[in-house]
C-alpha cells in the first residue's frame, strides 16, 4: 500500500466534524501535537499529512511556515505559562461556524 493511501484510509475513520476539529486544532497556536494525538489518535506526522491532503497548497505551505518551529505546538517545549490550549471564546466561535456550515 502507497504511503498516500495508507494516510487516506487512516483519515477516512473520522466523520466531518472530527476531521474539522483535527484541521482546526492544528491552526490554533497552543493547541498542542500531544493534545491532537490523545484525542484523534494522529501522531504529528499523521497531523501534517492530514493538512496536506485537506488544504490547498499555499494554505498549507502558510499553515506549516507558521508551526514550524513554534514551541507551543510541543507540550514538552512550552513555557511554563502557558498551561491552556485554546483561547476560551475560541471553541464557541468554531461550533458557531459548523452550525451555520450545516443550516446553509
């Protein structure tokens, strides 16, 4: 089996909404790799691949420029400081999003 289609089908286990979660979770800055892992179960380079298949090119080019390197994305790398994963008003405005996604 391809590397490509080894990604795919391990992809396909999850519904739309999870998938968005996923791509989602890996745009927000303190969302960690290890938070994403013990949720979906995808390791980091299951992550990068997920984002390749499901962005466009330059959306993922900009979306690995912006992760490469940033030391929030590893939990074992973070500041002491920062102990949360998302901003708390940043969840509610995502489930508003999809709930307007499946009403249009």
């Amino acid at each position: 089996m391809s590397r490509a289609n080894h990604n795919t089908s391990k992809f396909s286990a999850l519904t739309a909404d999870e998938l968005d979660r996923v791509i989602e979770m890996a745009w927000e800055d303190r969302t960690p790799f290890e938070a994403i892992t013990a949720q979906f179960g995808l390791s980091e380079s299951s992550v990068i691949a997920l984002m390749r298949l499901n962005q466009k090119p330059r959306s993922f080019q900009n979306w690995r420029a912006r992760v490469t390197g940033r030391i929030t994305k590893h939990r074992q790398k973070r500041p002491a400081g920062v102990e949360r994963g998302y901003c708390a008003t940043q969840y509610k405005a995502s489930q508003y999003r999809r709930a307007r996604r499946k009403t249009n």
